[in-house]
C-alpha cells in the first residue's frame, strides 16, 4: 500500500493488466484478421504471443523488484546477440569472423555491466533478477526469429493482435480470479499507478509492437532487434531522473556491449574501422 492506503499493483498484477490492456487495444484488428489464420501458423503465433510479449512482461515486472530499470535496460540490449545466435542455430543463417567477435564483445560488455561493485572482489547482481532479465531477453529473440522465418508470409498488424490474443484472454481471467476489478471499482488501487500502466500498455506494448514486428518484415531479426540499442540509453536517463545510481563499470559495459552489436550490424566493419582510424581510402 501507498501512504494514502491504497494498494500498489503487484508484479504479477502489473504483467496481466499490461497485457490486457494491449489485448484490448488490439481487439479490433484481431477481429479484421481472424478468418486470416491458418492452422499451421497457429504454433508459431502462440509462439510469438507468449514469448515475444507474454513470459517476457512477467519476467521483467518480478525482476525489477531488485534490478534497477537502468540495468534492466542495459541488459536487454543482449536481445541482439541472442537472436543471431538462434538464427545460426535453428533457421539455418549463415554467420562469420565479425559475428563472432560481436557476440564475443557482447559478452564481455554484460559481464561488466553485472558487476557492481570492483574492490577486493567482483560483486555480482542477485542471481535470480539477472537470470529473468536474461531469459526475457531470449524469449524476445526467439520471438523475432520466428516472425521473420515463420510468419513472414503475414501482415504485421495480424501476427500482433492474433498473438494478443493468446496472451490477453489468459491475462484477463488471472486479474479476474485475483477480484482485480472488485478492487478497481471499490478505489483500492492506486490511479497514477493505473494511468502508467494504461500509457504503457497503449504505447509501450500494443503500437510499439505493431511498428516493430513491420519491421521485421522488412528487414533482418538482428536489423530489428537493434532497435534495442535506444533501450538502455532511454532507461539510464530516466532511471537517473528517477534517483537510480548507475557506475562507471556498468556504463563502459554498456559501451562495449553496444560497441559489439554495431560490429554485428555493420556491414564490413572491420574495414570501416581501419578507415576511421587509418583514413584508408
């Protein structure tokens, strides 16, 4: 409960009213596209539905309980490095040197962003918060995947509102057996906490989603995934608005881990790199 008595949504509560929300939102367009889907794409749409928005809104909401959002955020720039590492393993995409040192830097930058405090000894976040941020991180990555490899043949604004569809009705039936809306409708629940999920869930999930799965259509999963690059800039900035501190180490790791997905994205970037440093012609 706030200092005024009223009670503050819970992790659990937070990730089902969010993606409710977004269900709702979508409603609509799932209706439009209903008579659209095929049976065999119905496996790859819960796929994309539960782990391209649905375990992931979960994980996240229970880990940043003890991970700051600065963190959180810096640590789901791995979604990169975790969708061409699924590509190479399941769907056949052919890699080579600069993937390799890109994950290899990837790797490096997270270690460093994990680490908190470098004295007498490497102190490491709690172990349980990081594994669901890592895990979420996967989940979105084996989620843009698919899209690109499975549903690709589909129209975006179909592949968002269809996969809300698995996850919103579920979603809604938990804040039901939780007496959610008995609480909504007694005044229980505290309203700022209720319009920063409605914003979230509007923009946050429903239209970013939409503009994000076009974009996979149109370009690469590690092209799209990049998008995650303004993730922990955004988190940092306000996470420092908010009073969260961020160190030095977290925010070179940072660097480097970003430093790696550019070298993954970047077509020749070796050769670019000489040509920055040595102005090779």
């Amino acid at each position: 409960m706030d200092d005024a008595g009223n009670l503050r949504l819970s992790p659990e509560i937070l990730a089902a009213l969010r993606l409710s929300l977004a269900f709702i939102f979508l409603l609509p367009l799932a209706i439009i596209h209903f008579k659209k889907v095929k049976l065999k794409d119905t496996p790859y749409l819960l796929i994309s539905g539960f782990l391209g928005n649905g375990i992931p809104a979960f994980l996240f909401a229970f880990a940043e309980l003890e991970l700051s959002s600065a963190v959180t955020g810096m640590l789901n720039s791995l979604v990169p490095v975790f969708t061409i590492i699924i590509a190479v393993l399941f769907f056949k995409f052919i890699w080579n040197l600069k993937h390799f040192f890109g994950i290899l830097t990837g790797i490096i930058g997270t270690f460093l962003i994990v680490g908190i405090d470098v004295s007498q000894s490497f102190s490491l976040l709690p172990a349980t918060p990081l594994i669901m941020v890592l895990s979420g991180s996967l989940c979105y990555a084996i989620s843009l995947n698919v899209i690109k490899y499975k549903l690709n043949h589909l129209h975006p604004n179909l592949i968002t509102s269809i996969s809300f569809c698995f996850i919103g009705i579920p979603s809604l039936l938990f804040l039901w057996s939780k007496d959610f809306f008995f609480e909504i409708s007694n005044g229980e629940i505290e309203k700022e906490g209720l319009i920063a999920v409605f914003i979230l869930a509007l923009l946050g999930t429903a239209v970013a989603v939409l503009i994000f799965n076009r974009l996979i259509k149109i370009s690469s999963p590690v092209f799209a995934s990049s998008i995650t690059y303004l993730i922990p800039v955004v988190a940092v900035v306000f996470g420092s608005l908010y009073g969260e501190k961020t160190t030095f180490i977290q925010l070179a790791g940072l660097f480097i881990l970003l430093f790696g997905i550019v070298i993954i994205n970047i077509d020749k970037p070796f050769h670019r790199i000489k040509q920055v440093f040595i102005f090779d012609k």
